[in-house]
C-alpha cells in the first residue's frame, strides 16, 4: 500500500509487545523498506513540551531529505526546526592513529550545517531553523535534542550508507531509543525492498 502512499504512520509495537520501550519488528522492517515516508509513533509517546520538530543533518543526500522532510512538517505543525549535526568527542579517544584537530571538525560540521539550512530557507521563509552542533554521538545527540519534541526526522541511510534498502545504524538507533514519533525518510526514487 505505501507505493501509492505520500507517508506511512505505525505504531512501535503489535499488540504482543512485552514492552513498548521494544521496538518491534514490523515497525522495523517497515522503516527499512517503506517508499514512502514512514513514521513510527510510541504508544506510550511523552508529552510535547517543545513545538518542534528535529532533523538528523550529517552533510549527505539523505540528510538533506530529512531537513527537507521536517520543514514540510514544521511548517504543517506552525512550528519551529532543530537541525543537529553530531561532531562527536569519541572520534578523539587516544590510539595509535592520527586523529585530526577537534576545532577545524567541529568547525567544518558548524560550516556544512549552516550550508545545509540556508539551502531550505527560501523555500520555507515561515519556519525558523535553529542549527545545533552536538559533541555526543549522533544518536544520544539527536534523542536529546528530540526529548519533549513533536516529531524527530532522520535519512534511511546517512553518509555511511551501503544501500537503499537497508536501514542505517543511526536511524535504527533513534527508533530504538526516541520517545518521540521518529520519522524515517527514504532516499529519492526508493522503491519497496524485497526481504529475504
């Protein structure tokens, strides 16, 4: 039914959840394999305490579409857009390599952010875009920021992507662990995935 659908909305467990805190796996399977957009809603949500809604942005394609996606949304919802970019502090943990200077990352992830939304904003002139670079993971980074949000937006795949029809490391995260209703939008010309 999705192929001829705009959004696809779920819930995160059937009706033989242990624990709604699970995900389960149809909610899954479908976030990973959905055309359309598809958004996974808690059953026991937390209240909205920010009229917001939050975008995963990390410089890809994908991120894009997920900005895209939230601002469509903000601007339904007559509220406002968080985009977060993680620029982690785990990428500095001592070892053997050569990691490269923390100030010209976060500076580089800061420059690629503020590009990212000043490519949406004059097709969205009525929603205001706040940009947050985060020095967690990305994603605690993106369930903090969602915590108390309306709705949280994420790319299938993000720059680490091997293929359409499998869902990326961060995007499963977030439907794990976010209590807010986590959208998951699919690459450009997505078509449905076969399993097995």
């Amino acid at each position: 039914m999705a192929r001829h659908a705009s959004l696809l909305v779920l819930g995160s467990r059937g009706h033989r959840a242990l624990h709604d805190a699970v995900l389960g796996s149809v909610a899954l399977e479908v976030a990973t394999r959905s055309p359309c957009p598809a958004v996974v809603v808690r059953g026991a949500a937390e209240q909205v305490r920010r009229e917001t809604v939050v975008a995963g942005v990390d410089g890809s394609v994908q991120g894009d579409r997920a900005l895209e996606f939230a601002c469509e949304a903000a601007e339904a919802l007559r509220c406002d857009v968080v985009a977060v970019q993680a620029a982690p502090d785990s990428a500095f943990i001592p070892g053997p390599f050569e990691h490269p200077d923390r100030e010209e990352l976060v500076e580089r992830a800061e420059r690629a952010l503020a590009e990212a939304v000043a490519g949406f904003a004059p097709d969205h002139p009525d929603v205001t875009v706040r940009r947050l670079t985060s020095s967690m993971d990305p994603i605690s980074a993106l369930t903090e920021a969602a915590s108390g949000a309306r709705l949280l937006v994420v790319g299938r795949r993000g720059s680490g992507g091997f293929s359409e029809a499998l869902l990326g490391s961060v995007s499963r995260g977030v439907l794990h662990r976010a209590a807010c209703p986590v959208a998951v939008v699919p690459p450009e010309g997505a078509r449905p995935g076969r399993s097995g």
